[in-house]
C-alpha cells in the first residue's frame, strides 16, 4: 500500500540553526500538510499545499517556516532560525483530493528536538 | 470553545471486548467530515475511519465502526473484539468543508490500554 514517507526520523539541531524537515507524499496524490504535535498535546495544523502555492496555513506558520516542492516528489517543511519551542513531531500528511471525505494519509513524523 | 472534545484521557478494556471511544464537535458548517486515527507508541498517525456529515449510515471498517449521532453532534469510535495491538492514543479529527478548510482539527486524544 502506498504510504507518506518522512525524513529524517529524529533530527537534533542547535537553536537558531535552520532545518529542513522531509517528505515524499503519495504519488497521484495533490493535497499536502504539515502538522506538528508537541509531546503530549494534540496534533495541531501548520499549513496546507496544493497547485505549487500554500492554500491554508495556521497561526503556528509564522515567517520562519516555509514550504517547498522542490521537484515531482519532494514535499519539504523549512524553519529558518530553530526556537526550543519548535521541537515536536512534525508529521507530513497528502490527500488525493481537497474533498472533506477523502482522508488525508501521515508519515511517520520526524521528531526534531531543539537544544 | 473546542470544536473536537474527547473526554476520555484513558480507557482500559480486556482483550476481546468491546470499547467505545466518545468525541464530541461542535461546527455550524453543514458539511463536514469526521475522522478517527490510531497513534502506536511509535508515533505514527494511522487513519482508521471516515464519517461524512450527510452520509446516512454509520461508517464500518473491519472492527472499527462509527456511531454517529449528528443531532448530539457525537461520533464515537466503537472497537469490537479488542486486541492488543489496539493499545493506543486515538484521535477524533474534523473537517469542515464547505467554509473552504481543508485542515483536520484534531481532539487532545484518547489513551486506550487492552489488556491480556
């Protein structure tokens, strides 16, 4: 079955340095998210992606994420200058379509830990 | 206000028995859809099932089915015939389509620990 895939798995990175945070979403699929959960709360949502564009993003997406596809497969979540507060699982999610009944399918998450 | 309320931070159930976990939403877009996702202690999001707002049957997936009470605005996740394998945290998620979101709002989860 096909399946979202994320890397890196853990990534640990001084505060202030940038990080860039990999996903390759399903093939044929066009939607794509990321969301982060801080350890122990609720899975919160960053920002959506279709067309090549941000469509949606939270409050939580601030100027220092950003987002890129950079070719056919890659779908990758960019934080310029890392805070302790941005360690959390980030978790990269795709749908087929925009349409409410269609599920959106997550990766396994990368959990980045700031120091 | 919370638009996706789990009041269950913990469940515990025998292996073989059934389990019911409650989510509660509250939205005033009539189209919408709710999802259930199981989080392993490995941390992966795994989707288990889908009810759309204006679907008229309950949602069934293998043991999973939804009970969907739309007036009292409930769709609780109904395990039948617990595993061990089901020991997880389970989150009830929210779409809601026709205000133009294409996020899913996530509850704060549930624990549910099957035992032997």
């Amino acid at each position: 079955e096909p399946e979202v895939t994320q890397t890196p798995s853990h990534q640990v990175t001084q505060m202030g340095q940038e990080v860039i945070l990999r996903c390759v979403p399903i093939s044929n699929h066009l939607y794509f998210y990321w969301y982060r959960q801080i350890l122990g709360q609720k899975v919160e949502f960053l920002v959506s992606f279709y067309n090549n564009e941000i469509s949606e993003k939270s409050e939580i997406f601030d100027d220092q994420f950003s987002v890129e596809r950079p070719d056919g497969s890659n779908f990758t979540l960019k934080i310029r200058s890392t805070k302790l507060e941005d360690s959390a699982m980030y978790f990269c999610a795709s749908s087929g379509t925009g349409m409410g009944n269609q599920p959106q399918h997550f990766g396994d998450g990368t959990r980045l830990s700031i120091l | 206000a919370q638009k996706i309320t789990q009041t269950q931070p913990g469940m515990f159930v025998q292996e073989k028995e059934a389990v019911t976990l409650d989510c509660t939403y509250d939205t005033s877009d009539p189209s919408y859809g709710l999802f259930w996702y199981k989080q392993p202690s490995s941390g992966e999001m795994i989707f288990l099932i889908y009810q759309g707002s204006y679907d008229q049957q309950n949602a069934t997936e293998g043991r999973y089915s939804l009970n969907f009470q739309k007036a009292r605005k409930s769709a609780n996740l109904v395990i039948s015939a617990s595993q061990l394998g089901d020991s997880a945290m389970y989150f009830c998620a929210m779409r809601e389509v026709t205000s133009g979101y294409s996020t899913l709002t996530f509850g704060k989860g549930t624990m549910l620990l099957v035992s032997p």
